[in-house]
C-alpha cells in the first residue's frame, strides 16, 4: 500500500497543511501545521491544529515528525503546540541558522533568542533520509524564496514549501532577506529531475482566478505548464519575471508577528515580569512605507 496523504486548508493563510502516514505501521509526519492566530486582537487560537490531532487520534496514528518546510511569513507555526499534545520531533533546514541571524538583527533580539538552530529537533540537509514506518524520506534543499527551504520527497510524494505553488500560480517571492530568483531556479531544476509522475504538493494555494481550491500537480504538468518556470524558462528570463512581479507585492499580512515564532519553533518569546509573552513590531524598518 502507498504512502497515505491527508490535506487540510486553513482558509485564513490559504495555507495546506499535510499528514502523511504508513497505512501498516501508522507512523506519521505532519507538514507545516498552522497555528490560528488573531493579529487585532493578539489572540491564539488551536482550532486548525485540533482537526490535524483530530485525524491523528481517529486514524490510530503514532506522530513521529512534525516536519516544517521553512519558517513561514504569512503564519504561526502549530508545532509546538503539536508537539506538546501528542510529541514528535520538530524538523527544518539547517538555513534556519541563517534566518535567525538575519531576523535576530531585524528584531533586536541579541541575547533573546538562539541563531544555532537549537529550538528545533533535527536541522536536515540535502540527502538526508527520514522513516515513516517501512518509507524513507528523502529530504532536497531546495532555497531561494527563503535560505532555510526544503522539500520532502516520501513515495512519490513531494511536498515542497513555497518553491512551487500550482502550475496556473508558478512560483513563491523570492524577495524576503535570503530570498533569491536565482537560487530559486536552479532550486526548481532540482524538483524537476523527479521522476515526471512524481506529485508535487504545494504549501498555499490562493486560488487565483476564483477557481476550486487546487494543491497537488505532477512534476510533468509543472514542467510543461508552470506560468513562471517550465521547461523552456531560461534562468535570466525567470529571474527578470520573478523581480518584476515581487516589486509589485506588499508584506504578508502576519510577517511580523509569524517570523519571530516560526524562527524559535513555535515557541513566543519568553513572557514578562506581567506573565504575558509579547511580539516586537519594528516601525518603519520592514517593507516599504504606505503611499
């Protein structure tokens, strides 16, 4: 029997989070969980992670990874969260270093906050193998919309954070700190040397067009239709689209608040003499300055 996958959307980020399970053995991983979060208010919410625990619980599951395929700008990480209710080890690229170096500067968290990747479980690297049940892993650098980004490739499965988004929606920014076009295509030569029927699971989908809500595409269907990279994109032509397009973005709506927990694994930061865990909002330094 294949490897099982299980998608969850959580409207608010147009994020999908993942759980993937050996059917016989019932170890599970759980992809880039999404942690409800209230930016006005500054209230935290599970509901969202509760449906994975949920389907966790109802199939039986052992939780062996909760596997993040990069610090995420547009949401809070569940992992912790996660974590704490049924374990797991908590896994990211060991670009995590470099993130958290470069945000720990953003942030002023000198002394705060830890740049050595230690907050998370396991730091993965390219060719580096990981077990659900009788299935190995395989784990792709893949960066260039951030330092830290992987993919996890599983049975023919391939989950590749914000390297890809659907055929019709081409490619993530590559225009956050660390960010590269340049990385990013020959990132995206890497996923297409998969097998063609290899099936490529993406980190949102934001519906362009008003369509259905889509998420998963064969590394054939990208090559031959991704509107930004497909097999006849020369690199300086992608590279000149994907500049243009990120010039045009504003910031994701919770980069701010998403960034400074998703670096430390979930965790807020350490709460006050008032026993209440605060987040920094650093003023005109991020972005650019309404018009």
């Amino acid at each position: 029997m294949a490897i099982q996958v299980e998608a969850f959307f959580h409207q608010d980020t147009s994020t999908l989070s993942y759980i993937v399970y050996d059917q016989d053995s019932k170890e599970a991983a759980i992809i880039d969980p999404v942690l409800d979060f209230d930016y006005a208010s500054g209230q935290t919410a599970t509901n969202f992670a509760q449906q994975l625990l949920d389907f966790v619980s109802k199939q039986h599951l052992s939780l062996k990874w909760i596997l993040e395929t990069h610090a995420h700008a547009d949401h809070l990480t569940a992992a912790q969260y996660i974590k704490q209710q049924v374990g797991g080890q908590i896994a990211i690229g060991g670009g995590i270093t470099k993130v958290q170096d470069t945000f720990q500067k953003i942030y002023n968290l000198a002394g705060s906050i830890k740049t050595d990747g230690s907050d998370f479980d396991r730091l993965f690297s390219e060719g580096d193998t990981f077990n659900l049940g009788v299935y190995t892993g395989q784990v792709l650098a893949t960066p260039g919309h951030t330092n830290d980004s992987l993919s996890y490739v599983i049975d023919g499965h391939a989950f590749v954070g914000d390297s890809l988004f659907m055929p019709d929606a081409g490619t993530a920014r590559c225009d956050f700190p660390g960010g590269s076009a340049a990385i990013l295509f020959q990132s995206v030569q890497k996923l297409y040397a998969l097998p063609e029927d290899t099936l490529i699971y993406v980190s949102h989908d934001y519906q362009p067009n008003g369509r259905e809500l889509a998420y998963v595409a064969r590394v054939a269907e990208h090559k031959s239709t991704n509107v930004h990279i497909n097999t006849n994109t020369q690199e300086a032509e992608f590279i000149q689209v994907r500049q243009t397009r990120d010039a045009t973005l504003g910031m994701p709506h919770l980069i701010l608040p998403s960034i400074q927990v998703n670096i430390r694994a979930g965790h807020f930061p350490d709460a006050e003499d008032n026993g209440v865990s605060y987040l920094k909002l650093p003023v005109n330094l991020v972005g650019t300055k309404p018009q």
